[in-house]
C-alpha cells in the first residue's frame, strides 16, 4: 500500500513524458541542442570558450525521458539510464583529474551513448503515427548523432594509437582533439572531404564505413518516410 503514491506518481511521470515525446516538442529540441552542439558550441571550446556542459545537460535529460518512455524493455531502459549516467561521472572525472584511461574510456563510453541515442531518436521518429514535421528532425537528428558517434570513435582510436590521423597542426589538448575529429568526422560523412588524413589501417576502414553510411542513411530515411506517408493516407 505504502508504494501506490510513489507508482501513481512515476505513472504521471511516464505519461506527462509519452505525451511530450509523441508531439513535435521532444524532436524539436533535441535536434535543436544537437545543432547548436556541432555547429556552434564544439568549434567554441576549440576556441577556448565555454558554455558546452549545460547545452550537454539538456540532451541528456532529453535521452533519458525518452529511453523511458518509447516503445522497449524495461531492462533496454535501464541500461541507456546506466550507461548515460557512467558517461556523465567519467567525463566529470576527466576533467577533474586528467588522465590518458579516463579520456580514453569517456570517448568509448560517448560513442555507445551516441549510438543509443540514435536508436531512441529512430524508434520515436518511426512510431505509429502520420508524418509529421518532428520526423523530419527526427532523421535530422540522427545524422547529426552519428556523425558524433563518429567522431568519438576516431578520438578513442586516436587517443589509443596516437599519430592514426595526420593534422595540419597537432591538438593540444582534448577540446581541440574533440574539435578537429568533429571536423574530420562530418567532412567524411557528407564525401566532402577533409585536410586530416587518416593513416592507421583501421581509422581508413572506419571513414570507408561512414562514408558508406552517410550515403545510405538519407536514402533509406527518405524511402521509408514516404512508405509511412503512403500508409498513412487514408483508403478512398
């Protein structure tokens, strides 16, 4: 009896979050964050700048709300809720204390959360429904947070086999490394290319696969789109 208010409450809790997450709001934000994150706060903290550990707050609250409310396991929920959270604690303790391990462990740990996050933002963006100006941001958002997923990868390989990329001018510390494999990441997504060279075998096998992706993920996106378009439509 002593847990009925605290189950009505998460109850609330699950709905008032189903409801923000099945509108154009939770998308909506999300890609907005993720935007600025790319195009404006990364290249800041290059820069020297700060402002980037609120606008990562706001995402990570966003992601978890939706890990609780979209359509998995509980135990899947849980374990986004577990492995954002270690995220969190090791990349506050990297700054903290700055050791090799701890940035070469928070740049795995950013790139499995990257890849969650993708798969939360899909499975709310493929949801029952019409199409929708928010699936649009949806599949927006999830370029943008692979080629962050990305670009953590390469950090880590970078960080494990210092010299696996060739830079015009050498990062001098973790912001800057962030930055430039940021850059390296998107300028492979899109084909455009980059003045950063891969040279470790594996990085090359790396950027071959997301160019690979970057080339796919928009035709797949559009052709299943307009196949829930097409469902959608009511039967005259």
């Amino acid at each position: 009896m002593t847990n009925q208010p605290h189950d009505a409450r998460i109850a609330v809790f699950k709905l008032h979050m189903s409801e923000f997450w099945s509108g154009d709001l939770g998308l909506t934000l999300v890609t907005l964050a993720v935007t600025a994150l790319v195009f404006v706060i990364i290249p800041m903290r290059e820069a020297g700048l700060h402002g980037r550990v609120f606008l990562d707050l706001i995402v990570v609250v966003l992601m978890v709300s939706a890990a609780l409310v979209v359509n998995q396991t509980r135990a899947s929920s849980v374990a986004v809720v577990v492995i954002v959270l270690a995220t969190a604690v090791v990349l506050a303790a990297g700054r903290a204390h700055p050791t090799l391990f701890l940035h070469e462990l928070g740049s795995a740990l950013v790139t499995i959360t990257l890849l969650l996050y993708v798969r939360i933002v899909l499975l709310v963006m493929f949801r029952g429904g019409p199409v929708t100006w928010s699936r649009i941001q949806g599949g927006v958002c999830g370029y943008l947070l692979l080629g962050l997923a990305w670009a953590s990868a390469y950090q880590f390989v970078e960080q494990m086999y210092p010299g696996a990329f060739l830079f015009v001018s050498a990062p001098r510390d973790i912001d800057q490394l962030t930055a430039k494999m940021v850059y390296f990441s998107f300028a492979t997504l899109t084909t455009v290319g980059s003045d950063i060279a891969p040279l470790h075998p594996f990085v090359r096998s790396m950027s071959v696969m997301e160019a690979v992706v970057g080339q796919l993920y928009p035709a797949i996106l559009i052709g299943a789109v307009v196949s829930m378009a097409m469902q959608a439509r009511p039967k005259s």
